[in-house]
C-alpha cells in the first residue's frame, strides 16, 4: 500500500474487494487515489500479491484517455481491476447506487456492474479519520483570516473563501466563475502575475490594489504559487492579505514626517523620561544642534541652570496623560545664547490610551518679548533720561512701604531734587543744552546711588531718589556728593554750564506711613531749601 488507512477501515475495504475478486473469477481488486497533482496511491487491494508492478503508471495512461485526470479536482478513487491484459476496468466510488444506462444503449458488462457495486460499498464505508481531516482542511480554508482562492490557468476563479468575499464585498456567486482580472484596479497587474505563475515562479507578497464591490480600493498583498503539468499551469493557488489600514497608517505617517520636517517650528519627540527621540529641521535652525548630536541626550540640554527645575513638573504632567499649551520659558542654544520660547507639549498615547513618550512644538517668542519688554520699559522709564518715571517711582515706593509690614524695623528716606533757575538754561543755551544737562544729571544719580537704592525723574527738571536703610544723615551726604561732582562735569565739559541743585528729604517712619505723605513732606522741604537759598 502507497497510503496509509486505518487498521479497521483497511479490513473493512479488502473484505468487499476480496468478495468483488471471487464474483470476478479470482481477477485482483484494488481502490486508487488520484491527488491534486494526480499522482495516484493505492489504498487497499484483495491481496499483495495482486498489485503488479508498473501498475500504476499504466492505470494513469488509461484514466488520461479516459478524460479523468484532464482538470485539476478534490482527490478522486476508483476501484479498479486488470480483467484482462492490457485492460482495466474501473469504477467510480461514490455514495450513490449506480444509474441504469438510457434506454436503448447496451447495459453494461458484468465486470464493470460488480466493480460499481464494490464502489459504492466502499464509499458507504466511512473513514471517520479521514472525513475529520478532510472538514478540518476545509475549516482551514473556508475561515483562513487571509483572503485565498484558486484560478484556472486564464485567470478564472474556480473558488474562494469567505475572508476573501468579505474583504472585497461580493457574494459566492457574483465572484467564483469570474475573470481574476475584473477586480483589480490595474487589470495588467493580475495578468502579469498569471504569466510569471505559467514560468513556475512563485509569488510573494506582491502589492497590489483590488477593486471592491463598492467601488472602493483596498490595499493587498498577493502571495501564489501554480500546479505545472507538462509546462503548462494547470491552476494556481493564491493568499491576499488585506493591509489597507496599514497602508493608509504609512501614508498619514509620510504625510505627517513631511510636514514635521518642513514645518517652521521646532518639533522634537521624547520619551517619558526626557530622552530625545527625534528633531525636526526646525529645531536645528533653533537651537544650533544638528539631530546627531541631541537624539539620545536628555531634554535638560536645552534649559539654562535657572530653568532646570521646571522639566521634571512638565514631565510629570505629561506621565499623567496632560498636555501643556503655549508654556513661555527660556531656553539655550548650542552657543550659549539664550532664546524665549513658546511650548506645547502633547503626550504620545498608545491605543489603551496610555502615555508612551512626548511630542514638543516650540516657536522662538524673543523678538516679541524683546518687543513687549520695550513697551514696558517705555511706559514705566522717562523717555529722555531712561530713569523710572513718577508711575514706576511710586510703585517701587510702594513696594518698600509693603517691606515694612514684613520687617518693621525696615527705614527708607526720600529724596526729591530740582535745579535752581532750570528755566534760564533753556532760554539762553536752548533745550538742546537743557536736555543734555538732565541726561548728564540723570547718570550722576545713577553712579553715586548704592545698588539697593533707586531714582527717577518726576518731570521737567525734578528728579527723586530712594534710599533704603536709611538714617538722618543718608540724604545729605548724598545731595553734598552731588554737589560737589557738578562742578567737575562742568570742567571735563561734560556739563555745558554750571549748575546748582535743591534737596528736600524724608524719611519713613518719623514724617510719614504712606506714599502720599512722605512725597509731599519732601516737597514741601525742597521749596523751603529753595526759599532759605534765596533769601
């Protein structure tokens, strides 16, 4: 035996070939099995001694010219037997009881009705073992989760499995019988397939688009492979597999790196922990750092010493799944500048919605800052001197009084000052000169002030100072300092005239508790200094 049955079925099958021999005058009984590539097995015989050699090659010539083996089918028996020299009879095995012939044609001859009869005995004779392997291959095929099917030798469909119906919309019927053609998007695509499967190649995983019922395109991959008999594909076997969501995920990801890496802002992607994992274009142009050098660094390269301690908050944050929207801070590049920027930071989820790393957009916000910054500084400094103007004086004002309800035991005096006769500067040297008298003045202040004290210019030609930790001598040493430095800037020409300044001082807590009141005490003893000097 070429196949293996078994052991109960095999003597099931020889008791019936064996009575069928008797009923043939002692002629030998085999059952034969063509497979798909039609090689044929012998399963059971009514004795060893009646399967000769060479048989089976002779069985195949006969069953060729008989038209059985001319396209490929599921595997075929027959119960055969050589009545004769040179001459088989055969019967089919099958479940059903043979028909009688037509009216009028010959019946036939009592060898071939007890070779039908042995057939049916045998296929009513179960194989459990072999119909549980037969419904497991079908299971296999009918519910693959890849589309498969075979074709003839043209392209026709000859079946297919339910993956492959559903991946492409049809119904058994609309789609088995149909040209392979008829449903892809490049009709020459399935016919260049078939003629690389008709030279024995087989296929592997070769793209393709397939046309379903809708109208609507699916991405495949198309792997094949054919059964060759004399040169010539007798059918093919193929396996789609439907990778369209991939697809348009690599196409909406090249879409998104392209606009990543042509975008203006800096894009920088990171793990969880700060790892740097990509860097745009944009981000080379930022900060100075070519990709080679940050990917793998720690985000901390990026932030100043004063702004190391924000990352681990925003990493945190980002652990939690939230995102960060439009966060100013500063940064440093490559050279050591430093740059204002606009952060916003998403996390990266996983499809359980669990955060798995981190993506930045940073934009530079330094010309802004700069621009909102001279705006600030415009309207709380004077124009001409650049020192703080009567609004921001007061306010620093303030904030000294606010110290003093944290630390009583706080002092601070205040200074007002004017020039004496200011007005005849402008009359006989022109505002130009007056100007420049209050620029130069202004920079005095500057330079005998201690760092913890301030000055500012009221308006016109009255200028004010702050002393902190002040006592009753801290303002007049002051103003004697002043005057005695003027005469010098006049000599070094610094100064175009000669001038001569007026002071009132006071001081907190012993002529006032509030702003207001300490501005008009000082006031008031500026002009009675001015009175007394005239006098």
């Amino acid at each position: 035996m070429t196949a293996t049955l078994s052991r109960g079925l095999e003597q099931r099958w020889q008791e019936v070939l064996r009575r069928a021999a008797i009923a043939l005058e002692g002629h030998g009984v085999g059952v034969w099995e063509a497979d798909a590539r039609d090689r044929l097995h012998l399963l059971a015989a009514s004795s060893a001694a009646d399967v000769a050699a060479g048989a089976a090659a002779e069985l195949k010539a006969t069953l060729r010219d008989l038209g059985e083996l001319q396209s490929p089918r599921k595997p075929r028996r027959w119960v055969v037997s050589r009545v004769r020299q040179q001459r088989w009879c055969i019967a089919p095995v099958r479940r059903e009881p043979p028909q009688p012939p037509p009216t009028g044609i010959e019946r036939r001859g009592r060898e071939r009705m007890m070779l039908e009869l042995a057939g049916v005995c045998i296929g009513l004779i179960d194989d459990p073992e072999r119909r549980v392997q037969e419904l497991e291959r079908e299971d296999c095929f009918e519910n693959a989760p890849v589309g498969l099917r075979w074709t003839a030798a043209d392209g026709t469909i000859l079946g297919a499995n339910q993956t492959e119906l559903d991946t492409l919309g049809y119904q058994r019927d609309e789609y088995v019988g149909r040209n392979l053609a008829q449903f892809y998007v490049d009709p020459q695509a399935a016919a260049d397939a078939l003629q690389r499967l008709r030279t024995g190649e087989t296929l592997r995983n070769i793209e393709t688009r397939m046309r379903r019922r809708d109208g609507s395109m699916r991405h495949s991959l198309i792997s094949a492979s054919g059964l060759l008999a004399g040169g010539q594909l007798i059918h093919a076997r193929w396996a789609t597999q439907d990778v369209t969501e991939r697809q348009l995920a690599e196409q909406a990801l090249t879409l998104f790196k392209a606009l990543v890496e042509s975008a203006d802002d800096a894009v920088i992607g990171k793990t969880l922990d700060g790892t740097i994992t990509s860097w745009n274009p944009a981000a080379a142009r930022l900060y100075g750092y070519s990709a080679e050098e940050v990917i793998g660094k720690p985000i901390a390269l990026l932030a100043p010493p004063d702004r190391v301690d924000e990352l681990p908050g925003i990493l945190e944050r980002l652990r939690r799944g939230e995102r960060i929207e439009r966060y100013e801070t500063t940064r440093v590049r490559k050279d050591g500048t430093r740059v204002e920027v606009s952060l916003s930071v998403s996390p990266i989820l996983d499809p359980q919605g669990r955060p798995i790393g981190a993506t930045s957009i940073a934009y530079d916000v330094t010309a802004r800052k700069q621009a909102e910054q001279q705006l600030v500084h415009g309207a709380l400094h004077d124009a001409l001197t650049d020192l703080p103007n009567r609004t921001y004086f007061v306010e620093r004002v303030s904030q000294s009084l606010a110290r003093v309800r944290r630390d009583p035991a706080y002092r601070f005096a205040v200074l007002f000052l004017d020039f004496d006769d200011f007005k005849r500067i402008n009359d006989t040297r022109g505002h130009q000169s007056g100007d420049l008298v209050l620029r130069r003045v202004a920079q005095l202040l500057r330079s005998e002030l201690r760092r913890s004290d301030f000055a500012g210019r009221m308006g016109g030609d009255e200028f004010v100072a702050c002393f902190v930790e002040a006592n009753k001598d801290t303002g007049a040493a002051f103003v004697a300092r002043l005057q005695a430095r003027i005469p010098t800037l006049v000599e070094s020409g610094e100064l175009p005239v000669p001038v001569s300044i007026t002071a009132g001082i006071t001081y907190y807590p012993a002529d006032g508790t509030d702003a207001q009141t300490l501005f008009a005490v000082a006031d008031a003893r500026l002009y009675e200094a001015k009175r007394a000097s005239a006098a």
